[in-house]
DNA sequence: TACTTAACCCAGCAAAATAGTCAACTATTA
DNA sequence: TAATAGTTGACTATTTTGCTGGGTTAAGTA
C-alpha cells in the first residue's frame, strides 16, 4: 500500500485549536452530538473559526455533523483510532514544502543534503504524532508511558550517537 | 528550581529555514567561518532573511558571529550539544498561549482541562525535539555518503571562490 | 592609510496566513 | 411550521512571513 505521504509537519496555532477542539469533543461527544457553539464557548475560539476547521476536519474523515435540534459534531470513529498528526493535517494546507520537488534541479549537493536532513527530521516528527491519539491524551496515565516509550523508538531509530566529553 | 519554560512548540516555516540553516552550518564550519551568503545560496533562503535569523540565534548563544574578510559564523557550541528545540525556540517568537495563564480565569473545568492535555502534549513535543541535536541528523548513514561527494564539490567551490595564498 | 569583506542593524513592504464577521442557505427535529 | 444547527461563501482586519535595500561597524589586506 502506498501513500502520498504529507511529511512536513507544521504545528501552528492553527494546529493547536485544531488539536483543543478534538479533545473536547472527544471529551463530551460520548453521550450525543456537540455543538460548536458550546466547544467555543469552553475553549474560547470564535464560532466562525470553529466551522472552518470542522469543514475540514469532517472532509477528512475525521467527524460528522449532524443537523438538527439535539445536532451537532460526533466522532467518526473512536478516540483511540484519531492520532495528532492527522488532526493537524486535516487543517493545515499541504504546502509542498520541496523546492527540487523530489530531485530534478538540485544539481548542488549540499542543499539537497540538508533538505534531506530536514525531511527526515519531518517524518520523525510525524511519525511521532502519529503514534498519539486522542484516546491516548484522555487518559493521562498512559500518556507518559507511551511518550516514553515512543522516545525511545525514535531515538533508536535515528542511530543517536552521543559523545561523552 | 523553577523554570519558566517554553513549553509551546511551533513548528514553523520559520522555524525550518532555521534548521536547514544551522545543519547547514554545522556541516560547513567544521574547518572555518561559513557566511551567510554561502548559505543563502546553498539553501536558496534570501540573505537578509538568514540575517534575520542568525540575529536570533546568536542572541541565543548558539552561534558567533566573526566579521572581517574570512569571517562569516561558527557553532558556539558542539553539534551534539545543540539541538532541535532550541533552535526552533530562538527564532520563534515566545507567544505565551496560556489563555488562563496558570490558573485564575478558567473556572468551568473543561476548558482547563483540554488546554492542560494540549500543554502536556506540547511538552512531550519539545522533550523530543530536545532529544535530538545536529549531530544527531548530520551522523545518520546516508548523509556520511552525500557528504564524502560533496566535500569535494566543496573543496571546489572554496578554492574557486578564495584563491589559494 | 585605503580598500574590501562580512557581520550587524534598521526601516519598510508585499504577500500570505491567521482569526474572525456576516449573511444566506439546508437538513433535521419538535 | 418554527427552531435548531450544520453548511457555505464572501469579505475584513490583523499578524506573520519573507524579502529588498539602505546603512554602520569590525576585521582583515594591499
């Protein structure tokens, strides 16, 4: 299976609204709809902005809005199976990020090298997120355990060699 | 000990040309001063930008600035001994993002809630950033081979540039 | 000393992103 | 039918981004 993959992380404020308004819902959603009117009223964000980034989070996938008295936003599916990274894509543009899109005109080394340098750091970065959902942040306890469990993989993952001095 | 510390992290554009900028760095001025429009041209970020950011980031401490004909900037410190985070922080503005800084105004509990998991996700963020330093990226197996290739291109360059006393 | 180099500093500026307002719609429920 | 609440789009203000261009200052070189 392949997939395009979005490698460049950005984590903005926009991110982060993005991020405080899916743990609210995740948080309250579990016995019926909530409504963005109540999510901005709790986390402080305008209404209006609320529905741009439910637009795009409900494109992706990720809720479903339900009209109607009683109405409004419910995971699509469980809290576990939501992690951050793709909330963040979700209302982050793609912004291709690749100035040689994949190889073409970096005929001089070095900014290929470094670019190379920073993807990686990218995916890391990615992979990272990936590995936390909502279910996870919910529940404090294990948070800490997975962070760290996840530190480590990817610390390993790079080959850290640290010289003592 | 308290520290006031910056646990949000944006991950930025800004914050990227920074990064490519320093691995840039790290890997040019091993053996002298690399200026500012050697990696302007490297990374195609524009000069004044990276005089921008390099204002930053000495502030910071992290690197120094040496003028003069054969000048150009160094690492302050080691490449293992500076990493991702604060890189990312110096440049980026501080933007407290505590809308109830500490704890006073938020009384209804849900919405301290969501912003303290959001904080706790910020910090495990940075603490993995933290985690990973220059050298880190510049050790990684595939950079060791593009750099044996470049270093000649470099050596070119250089002796083209600087005629040799 | 005069010249060059390159860091350092600053004012401003266009484009983009951010955050939000307002208004008109549609689907659902009571 | 009326109220609710999502959906959509156009439009605005503010901030950030990335850059241009003009300097000044320190350190080398002829």
């Amino acid at each position: 299976m392949v997939f395009i993959e979005e490698v460049t992380v950005r984590l903005t404020t926009k991110g982060r609204y993005a991020v405080t308004a899916m743990l609210d819902l995740a948080f309250h959603s579990q016995v019926k709809p909530v409504t963005l009117t109540e999510i901005a009223a709790r986390q402080t964000i305008s209404l209006s902005y609320l529905e741009q980034l439910f637009a795009r989070l409900r494109r992706a996938g990720m809720v479903k809005g339900v009209r109607g008295p009683g109405g409004g936003y419910k995971l699509c599916r469980k809290a576990g199976e939501i992690n951050i990274a793709e909330i963040i894509a979700a209302v982050d543009e793609p912004l291709d990020s690749t100035k040689c899109g994949g190889e073409g005109n970096c005929q001089k080394g070095d900014a290929c090298l470094t670019h190379n340098l920073w993807m990686g750091l990218s995916k890391q970065i990615r992979t990272y997120l990936v590995g936390i959902s909502l279910a996870d942040l919910l529940e404090k306890d294990q948070v800490q355990e997975v962070a760290k469990r996840q530190h480590y993989d990817a610390q390993q993952a790079i080959e850290v060699c640290y010289r003592p001095e």
